[in-house]
C-alpha cells in the first residue's frame, strides 16, 4: 500500500459508506487510516474465511472484531524459545535446542529446558554469562482524559492522549478502548497486547461503567433497547446488551 501523507485524498468505491462519509467530510484535510485499513481488513477476512468454508456467521463474528483487535494480536505475539536462540549467531535450531535441553539457558533468571517455551519481548533470556534478549520496559498507564483530546496516538487536528503523557517510551503504548473527544474519564494505555486483547476481546464481556448526563429527558423504554443492543447498519453489527440505569431526569 502507498505511503498516505497528509493532505492526500483517499477514495475508495469498495469502501463502506461510512468510510467513504468519513474521508469525504475531511474534504482531503485529514485522513482516516484506521477507517481506512479497517475496510481492507474486513475485505481480506472476507476474502480468506470463504476460501476456507467458513459460515456467514463465522464472517461476521471475524469482522466484528475489527482492525484493533487485529493490530493488538500482532502486538502481542510470543517467539518459541528455540526459534529464538537459533535467531542468533545463525546456530540453526538444532544447536539451540540442545543448548536448552543442557540447562544453559535462562529467562528472567530461571533455568529453562523446554524447547517449546513461549517468549516475548518483556522477558530477559541468556545463555550462560550472555544476555542474549533483554527485556523492554512493560507499561500500563492509567490516565483520567479531558474534554477535547482524542483517544488516539496521533491525530492531525486535535491533542491526544499520547501528548499527555511524559515518558520516553509513550511512542510504544496503544489505547485499550477509547473515549469520544468530548467525553472525559478513564483511559487505560499499554504496550503489552496481551494484557490489552484480554480486556477487549468481546468474548470475555469485561464490563465497562458510564456516567451519561443528556439534553433531553431519558424514556423509561430505553432501558428495554439498551438491554436488547442497537443495530449499526453502516458497520453491520449489533452491539452487546448494556443494562442502563436511570438516575434521574436527564442522566
């Protein structure tokens, strides 16, 4: 795909209409990657799951999962432990295994002799008296957001949640959930996917707590549609039943 700056216009016919709303509304000013790469995602897992058979429902749950949780496992994948050693000074992964079977190898200081051990890059692992790995910094961030700062880590426009924070590896943390612009609380940031997929995966059902103050007078029938979920026909999608509870008049 070719490099998109800003300023370049992005059209796509295949595009959702959302997408295509989104990019055409910025009117060439500022483009929505994410939006963006999210449509080629779900056209790749369209295009995958049919070559493998895959069920109409089994599409649709693949796609709901969107880009993020995509991008996040790639953030987190792990490297057996053997794969790893054979990485280094190319000796092969023969000669690597039988370094572990010998109990010449260490992560976070602990002998180690099983070939098929998952590392990631938050572990230190050695051979002897050599470091060959060592562990990068493992972040989780907690950050209470204002009004006006956008759940991102770059955007062209407006401050982000990256901006508010002083730390010389903040270029590594991604968002666990976001906040629209103008709603503040709690944001959790991380660069350990792991940690991040666990809390997003829709299957784990993590709940998740918001006080809403609106304009207008709550009907007492929300609470039925809430509890049913809505339908996003742009995005073909139905949200997880939420329980609202009415505090008073307008929140």
């Amino acid at each position: 795909m070719n490099s998109i700056t800003k300023g370049d216009f992005v059209t796509d016919a295949s595009a959702s209409p959302l997408t295509q709303s989104r990019i055409k509304r910025n009117n060439g000013r500022d483009v929505f990657i994410f939006d963006y790469l999210n449509t080629l995602f779900r056209r790749l897992c369209k295009s995958q799951l049919y070559a493998e058979g895959a069920s109409q429902s089994s599409l649709r749950r693949t796609q709901s999962k969107g880009f993020a949780s995509w991008a996040a496992s790639c953030i987190l994948r792990q490297m057996k432990l053997d794969r790893l050693l054979a990485k280094h000074d190319s000796m092969g992964r023969t000669q690597a295994r039988l370094l572990i079977v010998a109990g010449r190898v260490r992560i976070d200081g602990c002998q180690c002799q099983q070939i098929d051990q998952e590392v990631d890059r938050f572990m230190r692992v050695e051979i002897d008296d050599t470091t060959l790995q060592s562990p990068e910094r493992l972040l989780h961030l907690m950050l209470n957001k204002p009004a006006g700062v956008v759940s991102a880590t770059i955007d062209a426009e407006h401050p982000t949640v990256i901006d508010l924070i002083d730390d010389p590896d903040k270029q590594s943390l991604h968002l666990v959930g976001r906040l629209d612009r103008n709603t503040t609380g709690l944001v959790l940031l991380t660069n350990d996917g792991r940690w991040s997929k666990a809390l997003m995966d829709p299957s784990r059902k993590v709940p998740k707590v918001y006080l809403v103050g609106t304009r207008d007078p709550i009907p007492a029938e929300a609470v039925k549609a809430f509890a049913q979920g809505f339908y996003f026909h742009t995005e073909d999608l139905t949200t997880l039943p939420a329980e609202l509870e009415i505090l008073g008049e307008r929140e």
